[in-house]
C-alpha cells in the first residue's frame, strides 16, 4: 500500500503515486525531476515528500507545478496567479 495525499487528506492506495511533492513548499512535479532528486540527495527533503495519483490531484491539493519538470504547467500557472 502507499500513502497518497488529496483534497481530503493522506489516503491508502494500491497503485503508487504518478507525482511527487514537497509538503512545505506546496509544489508537485514528476518523480524523476532533476531538481527534487538534486534536493533528495541533499538530504533534508525526504520529510516533506508527498505523493499525488494525478495531476489534478495536486492542484486540487494547492499545490502549483514545478518550473523545473513541469515547465509549461508552472508557465500557465504563473500567468494565471501573477495577474
């Protein structure tokens, strides 16, 4: 089982979370972006990860894409929140 978060909450799920997220900083992107695997490395980050089914997930969550992996998506975001 793995633990997927949604508008309600952490929930169980059989099937693995698509994206992963950082709990503080309210950003999703995939789950091989180089910039959430530079920060794992690190260290420090793996306490904050989350893990959404889908995208509309996330966004439902409150969570806005990653410029890094998600470019277009951050871009559209950006645009709509800047204004």
């Amino acid at each position: 089982m793995y633990t997927l978060l949604g508008p309600d909450g952490p929930y169980r799920s059989r099937t693995p979370g698509t994206l992963g997220g950082h709990r503080r900083l309210r950003i999703y992107g995939r789950l091989d972006c180089p910039a959430a695997l530079r920060a794992l490395a690190r260290g420090g980050y793996a306490s904050h990860r989350v893990f959404f089914a889908d995208e509309a997930t996330a966004i439902a969550t409150g969570y806005r894409p990653c410029a890094v992996c998600s470019r277009t998506a951050y871009r559209a975001w950006r645009a709509h929140h800047t204004n």
